[in-house]
C-alpha cells in the first residue's frame, strides 16, 4: 500500500506515507471522491507498518499499551481522514497537552485547523512545528495556504517557497506557488510552477491534480479584453453568491461565524463582501420606508447610510492603527459591513411596529447589542486586539460613526 520493499526503514516509511498522504489527503483533493478513502487505508497501512518490530526503531507497543499522547495522535488522524475535523483539533490538543514536543501533532491539528478556517490558528501550529523542526515542508505548506487566505500574498509565496527548496517533489506547493505568483501579475513565473505541479501530479499518480494544473494552463494566454470582463462577471457572480451565503449566519451569530467567513476569503473578496452587506443593508432599509407613516427622502437615507459605513470602516482603520494590531483595510470593510446589518433588521421591525414605543425599544436594544456583539468580534478574531482593548474599541467604533451620522443628517440634510 505505501509502496515500500519489506526492507524498508523507518525513515523511508515515512517519507513514502508523507508523499502520499499529500497525493490522497482530502483538504488537497476536494474533486477526488476516493480521496478520504485512500488517505484512511493508507493511514493505517503506515500504522501497522511502524508497529512491527523489524520495521521499528524501538519496541513496538499496541495502541492498548502505547503512551497516552500517542492514543490521541492517532485518534486525530483518524478523525482528520474521515472529515471530522473538530473532533481531530481536539483529539490533537489533548496529544500537544500530555507532549509538548509532539511535532507530528502540531502538524495535524494544524491541517484540521486549516479546513476549519482558523488561519492564524493554522499558522500558529505551523510556527510550533518549524521551531521543533525547520524543515517540515508542510508546515510551510499551509502556513503559505493560511497566509494566502488571510490576503498576505507575498508572505505565502515566501513560505511556498521554502517548502518547495525542502521537498522539490512538492506538486501542491508548487501549483499554490503559480497561483500566489498569478495574484501578483507575474505570469511566467506562475505558468512554470503550474507546468512543474503537473509534471509532478503525473509522476504521482494524482489525476486531479494534472487536470487542475492543466486547467490553470489553458487559460493562459487569452485575449486582454475578454479575460477581464470573463473573469470580472465570475468574481462578481461569486462575490454576490457568497455574501449572500454567508448573511444570515453573521448577522444572527457573528461571535460564530464572522472569522471563519473572513478566513474563507482573500482579501479583496472579503472587501466585495463587506461592500455588498452594505449596500442589501441600505436597499433593506430603503424597502422598509414603505412601512412608514412619513418617511424620510430615499436619497436622505443612502447618504446616512453611506455615511455610517465610511465612518466605521475609518474608525475601524484608525482603532487597528492605534492598536498596532496586523490586520487590514479589507478587515475594516468587511466588519463595518456587517455591522450595519442588524441596523437594517432595526428599521424593518421598527417600521412594522410603529404604535408601540415598547418594542420598537426593544427592537432598538437588540440591534444595537448585535451592532457591537460585531464590532467586538470583529476587533479581536479579525484585528487580533486583546479582549480589554476590543471592549473599549468597539463601543467608542460605535459612538464615533453614530455622532458622524447624526452630524451629517442635522448640518447638512436639516434634519430636526
């Protein structure tokens, strides 16, 4: 199954198993329906393997008697292969709790993290797995994939790279590599690694990685005019569908799923979104004027709300500046974005209440706790601020656009 002589070392048992456990994993092979399938059997091929006595450096145990740590280990890996992916993270803290040097399970909650959306999380294992060992090509591997997710382009070519410099044979690394390489414009570069990570998949066996590679391939070159607008209508197509996606679980539980959303995006996706949250709260809260006995002018309300949005995405941009935390513009966008989302709930249940003063005041309180419930998310999972700084932020965030919005709608539109 691994693909090894019956003379084969330890050594050359795990590195066949590594091969390929990156040729079959399925975080790396989502086309490929017998990937989980694959992955498992040979997962267990490479346990059974390392518990024999001739294969093994040391005496071998059965999992009834093997350490503590050990019986963890190999619970995650068996979660990971069947995609239970939480039930891995946690089966591999408990292994990094009672071994702290345990590499291979920083390794593997460091995948299972990564399928989940915890970049920095992802991040964090793969910076515990270098310092124990440097030259770990995965862990450069998705320390690049979760750097890319977060939008640092750069900083992931870089970690591509050093996995690519450990194990030249790294077909996935090279094929994230061209697409690193494509989000900087530089084209040739990008089309020789995809050339490479197809070479290599063929060489592997990994089908649905040529075809993936191939396909990057062939869409290259292609006239200037029509590439733009084809691939403008996907990304607009795709944008749309996924803000839409995404709403109702950020504005019912963003303490949930504000990070894992932002995670799943790049950075100017994650910015589109935001836009997007912004406007469906604006048109939103423009439907809901019909409710309302005497309305305020249509054109009143998209200045207000364009003023809130701006205003938080600046309050947002100068409290991580501030706060020197490492996020970015698409971060503030992003939030702001959803911030405004339970304020155009509030403007519906306000217009569908309007003779009574209670509930439109408890609607008003609700909005407002989910105004900031976002904003505090959105200052310590996103902008990474510690939980005191995010708790004095977020409200002052608040406070800011409110005044700027109310300033703006008595200076300027007149209002009383």
């Amino acid at each position: 199954m691994l693909r090894v002589s019956k003379q084969a070392t330890q050594s050359e048992i795990k590195a066949a198993f590594r091969r390929l456990a990156r040729q079959y994993h399925p975080d790396l092979n989502p086309d490929n329906p017998t990937a989980a399938s694959e992955f498992q059997r040979i997962s267990e091929a490479y346990r059974a393997l390392l518990g024999t006595p001739e294969l093994n450096d040391e005496p071998s145990v059965s999992q009834e008697t093997s350490p503590a740590h050990r019986k963890h280990y190999i619970h995650g890996v068996q979660c990971n292969a069947q995609g239970n992916y939480q039930q891995a993270v946690d089966a591999f803290t408990q292994a990094i709790t009672l071994n702290s040097q345990y590499l291979e399970a920083y390794l593997g909650r460091c995948q299972a993290r990564y399928v989940l959306g915890d970049d920095r999380g992802a991040i964090e294992d793969a910076y515990q797995v270098l310092t124990l060992n440097p030259n770990v090509s995965q862990a450069h591997y998705y320390q690049g994939r979760a750097r890319a997710r977060l939008g640092y382009t750069e900083s992931s070519l870089a970690a591509y790279t050093r996995a690519i410099q450990i194990d030249s044979s790294y077909a996935s690394a090279y094929y994230y590599r061209g697409i690193a390489h494509e989000s900087l414009q530089d084209r040739p570069a990008a089309k020789q690694d995809w050339r490479t990570a197809s070479r290599l998949f063929q060489a592997q066996g990994d089908v649905s990685g040529v075809q993936k590679a191939q396909s990057k391939l062939r869409g290259w070159p292609l006239p200037a005019f029509p590439t733009v607008n084809i691939k403008a209508l996907q990304f607009t197509r795709w944008t749309v569908a996924r803000a839409c996606k995404l709403l109702p679980n950020v504005l019912f539980n963003p303490g949930g799923e504000l990070l894992p959303s932002f995670a799943r995006c790049s950075s100017v996706q994650a910015a589109a979104i935001g836009f997007i949250w912004a406007a469906l709260a604006t048109l939103t809260i423009l439907a809901s004027l019909l409710l309302y006995e005497s309305p305020p002018s249509s054109i009143d309300v998209v200045l207000l709300s364009g003023t809130a949005f701006l205003s938080l995405v600046a309050a947002s941009a100068i409290a991580r500046l501030l706060n020197r935390s490492r996020g970015n513009w698409a971060g503030d966008v992003f939030v702001a974005g959803a911030a405004l989302l339970p304020l155009s709930l509030f403007a519906v249940l306000g217009g569908l209440a309007q003779s009574s003063l209670g509930f439109t005041a408890t609607a008003g309180v609700l909005s407002g706790s989910y105004v900031l419930l976002t904003l505090y998310v959105g200052c310590t999972q996103i902008h990474n601020f510690w939980e005191r700084s995010a708790a004095f932020a977020a409200p002052l965030m608040a406070i800011t656009s409110g005044g700027i919005t109310v300033w703006v709608a008595t200076e300027f539109l007149g209002w009383a």
